[in-house]
C-alpha cells in the first residue's frame, strides 16, 4: 500500500516562484545527461491561450531504459552514483509534470502518457533517443523570460543543442583548472553522500547585461553577489539546497579560493582585488602563498606595511617614505592571518622603526675611529644647534646594520647612523643632503610627529632662520669644509 499521495495542483502552485524556466532546465539537463550528441528544444506559445507548447527530443540511441521512473518519485536512479551526471533523486521529470496540463514521454522502450483522466501506457516506441511533449501554462512575460534564460546555458561541448531552431552558442572561455571541490555522490549502499574529488572548473566571460552566475555542468544555479569577474562552471555535482537554487556559504567559499588560486594573475587594479569574492577567498587559510601576495600588491602597492600600534612613529616614517600604511580595521582577521603567514606585510616598526632594535646597543665610533668628515659634520651640528634651536647638541655617530634608521633626535643628542648613511656621507665638504639631514633631526626638539603640523612648522622655521643667517654668514659653510 502506497504511503504518500501527492496532489498535482498542489506541488504546482509550490513550484510556481521557481519561476518557468526551470522546466526547461530540467528537461535538458536529462538528455544532456544521456549519450545523446544533439538535442533539440521547442517552446511555442499557443495562439489566443496563456499556454505554450514544449518538445524535448535527444538522439540518445538507447533512449530512456526505464520509462516508470518518468512517474515514481526518489526511485533509485543511475546517476546518483556518477558525480558528473547532474540528476539525483528521479524527481526533475516529477516536477515538470506537476506544472503541465498534459504531456507524454515517448522512448525506444514505449511511451507513457498524461492527461486530465490518468496516466496511460502506450506502445508506441522510437527509433532512438526520446520526445517529451507537454503544454504548459505560461503567459506571454513568463515566455519571453524562458526565452532568455535558454541563453544563459553554458552547453556542453560534446553536445549540440537548439532552442527554437536556433543552436545555442558556447559562453566565450577565460581558462579552466582543476581542482578538489565538494560534490555528492552514492555510496555502496545508494545512499547520496558528501564527499570531495578532483574537478574540471571552467570560467567563461560575463557578457554585456549578465550577471556572474555558479553553474553545475552548463546549468545555472546562483547568480554571484561578490564582483566575480567571470561565470563558474563546476563539471561535477554540486551540492545544492532542497530547492536547488543554491550552495553553502562554505561551498561557494571553496570555490572561490580555487578560483583565486589559479586566477589570481588575472585581477587587476585596486578596485578589483578589494571585490568582496577575493577577500573572501584571500582570507581562506587555503589560499596559497601567491594569490595572497598578488592582491595585496594590487590592493596597496608593492611598498605596504601594517599600522604598528607599538610604534606609530614608526607607521609614519613609512609613511614618509612612500610605504602604504594598511589600518588595522581595513583587512579581516583571516587576511590578516594570510599576509603574517607568509610574512608578505610585516609591521611598520620592523620596516621603519622609529626607535631601531638593538640602535642603543650598536657599535659606537669613537672619536679615534671618526673620520675628518664626521669630525666636521659634528662641529656643524653643533654650531646649528646654537644658531637654530639655543640649544646645546651633543653628537654621536653609531655603525648599526640593522637598522634603518638615518638618524636620531633624543634629548639634545643627535646620532647618525653610518652604516646606513655611507661613508661617502662624510667624506666631502657640507651637502645639501646633510644639512637637509641636520635640519631635519633639529625639527624634532619642536615636534616628534613627523605628520604634525606643528613639525611641518618647525621645519620651515628653521629653513627660513638659517637662510637670514647664512645671508648675514655668506662664509659659514666654508668654516666646516675638509
């Protein structure tokens, strides 16, 4: 005795917000599911009727091999346990059914009709391959929208297919991979279980007035909402919702790092590298090594460093020196774990440190190791540091390797770093490079802040006291040559 009834009218109100074209859909997928290698689609609307008539025909050879699975639902069907066979559960067939007022499946094996009265088994056989013939309610708005989604198919390669006499043309291909990807297929049992194989994933060009769309093997499942550049083409079975109009979040989160993974020399310019697919995918801790650096150097340049809450002076040295500062609160925490992972941007203090490790305890040249020119750089200070700032300045020269610090104001002292400045730094008579160095360091007993205003100040002050003094001195510098 049957369990279940189910009332046709009933499931075809239900199935009416999936809209019409997924009768369609259903349809096609079924002979692209066969050997078939052509398959014809006609969708007609019938005079002076809010109807249309639809026929299927494939040249499949062996045609449908069981025509009661046309009727029964969740039968145990034979591509449960190919994951590159799109059908599940034998209930494609079921639902367009529901919605039409009559219809007919015609095979190699017989024909099953539907009507008003029942269900009827005909002898009626075809040569090869199968017809399916329904009418359907459809108005005219819901036509021309069928009509367009056909056009949205991606059709397989190996299979020709025409809608309305007109054959539909493959989307134009970017480039393909493959990759590992969730899928469904039966166990040993036929029980449909998750699991995961190696997968051909096609990427193809979103035409003008298209929207990125999530494919099973040329048919749309999801349009994308996250700036995806491209239609995803998955070749095997993706695990869908009940309603089969939808993925995961962590399946599509999946597909997008595959994506990136493999496309990521293809994103270019700020804007797309900061679409909400790639930092999706560039905060994967899947997401490899590459794609990750890739979108930070088109996203903030090849010269990036972390804001450095433990040093923002330093943060703004880097600044200075044309590094972008990347805020703490504009990346997610995942990027953020990608980019420390492979050490692709490292904290501004480690790449401009305002206060070096290990400065203090470097190596100090003493006054028997310093040249003349360090000598004289000394005097010139000092002499500065009376003109300019009243103030007393005591100088120090360290050779620190490490650091890249030029060099640096504390309390009265001004120490130069000469491993990084150079020998030849010392070695001639006074440089505008030293004294924009000197006048530089004298700005900071004012203002550390380098981005200050009130530092801005103090350098422009300083630049015009010493250009009245040197006008009154015009031999100043020449008292400091070597």
């Amino acid at each position: 005795m049957d369990w279940f009834t189910v009332d046709k009218e009933g499931l075809a109100k239900l199935l009416e917000r999936k809209g019409k074209a997924f009768v369609l859909y259903e349809l096609l997928q079924n002979a692209w599911d066969t050997n078939a290698t052509e398959v014809r689609v006609q969708l007609k609307p019938l005079p002076n009727k809010p109807y249309c008539s639809i026929v299927v025909t494939d040249d499949d050879s062996a045609g449908f091999s069981n025509l009661a699975h046309a009727f029964t639902l969740f039968a145990e069907s034979e591509k449960k346990g190919d994951p590159e066979k799109r059908g599940r559960f034998n209930l494609g067939e079921k639902l367009v059914l529901a919605l039409c007022e009559e219809a007919s499946i015609a095979s190699t094996t017989g024909t099953i009709a539907f009507d008003k009265s029942g269900r009827h088994r005909k002898q009626a056989k075809t040569e090869k391959g199968s017809v399916f013939t329904g009418t359907i309610r459809m108005t005219r708005a819901e036509y021309d929208e069928v009509c367009q989604a056909m056009q949205r198919l991606i059709v397989p390669h190996d299979r020709r297919t025409w809608f309305n006499d007109a054959e539909l043309n493959d989307k134009p291909r970017k480039d393909g991979f493959r990759t590992t990807l969730p899928t469904e297929i039966s166990d040993a049992e036929g029980f449909l279980r998750r699991s995961a194989r190696e997968t051909l994933v096609q990427l193809h060009e979103v035409g003008a007035g298209e929207t990125a769309t999530l494919y099973e093997m040329g048919i749309p499942v999801v349009e994308l909402d996250g700036g995806e550049p491209w239609h995803i083409n998955i070749h095997q079975k993706v695990p869908l919702n009940s309603d089969r109009d939808n993925v995961t979040p962590a399946y599509l989160r999946d597909v997008r790092t595959a994506v990136l993974n493999h496309m990521h020399r293809f994103i270019k310019g700020a804007d797309a590298a900061a679409q909400a697919w790639v930092r999706e995918a560039a905060a994967d801790p899947d997401a490899s090594k590459e794609a990750v650096e890739h979108v930070k150097t088109e996203r903030f340049g090849e010269k990036a460093v972390a804001y450095d809450p433990s040093d923002p002076e330093g943060s703004k040295m880097a600044m200075q020196q044309g590094y972008t500062v990347i805020p703490g609160g504009s990346l997610s925490k995942g990027e953020w774990d990608n980019l420390k992972r492979d050490k692709i941007v490292l904290p501004a203090g480690q790449v401009t440190p305002s206060k070096p490790e290990g400065f203090a305890d470097t190596t100090w040249v003493g006054e028997d190791k310093q040249t003349p020119g360090m000598k004289a750089l000394a005097k010139l200070v000092q002499r500065l540091g009376e003109v300019l700032i009243d103030r007393k300045v005591s100088v120090f020269f360290v050779e620190a390797p490490e650091a890249s610090t030029l060099a640096q104001w504390s309390l009265g002292k001004m120490t130069f770093n000469v491993s990084t400045l150079g020998k030849r730094f010392f070695t001639t008579g006074v440089t505008e490079k030293q004294v924009d160095l000197i006048l530089h360091e004298l700005g900071h007993n004012m203002a550390s802040d380098h981005l200050s205003k009130n530092f801005n100040d103090a350098l422009t002050y300083l630049g015009a006291k010493l250009a009245f003094f040197i006008s009154e001195n015009p031999t100043f510098f020449k008292d400091f040559s070597w």
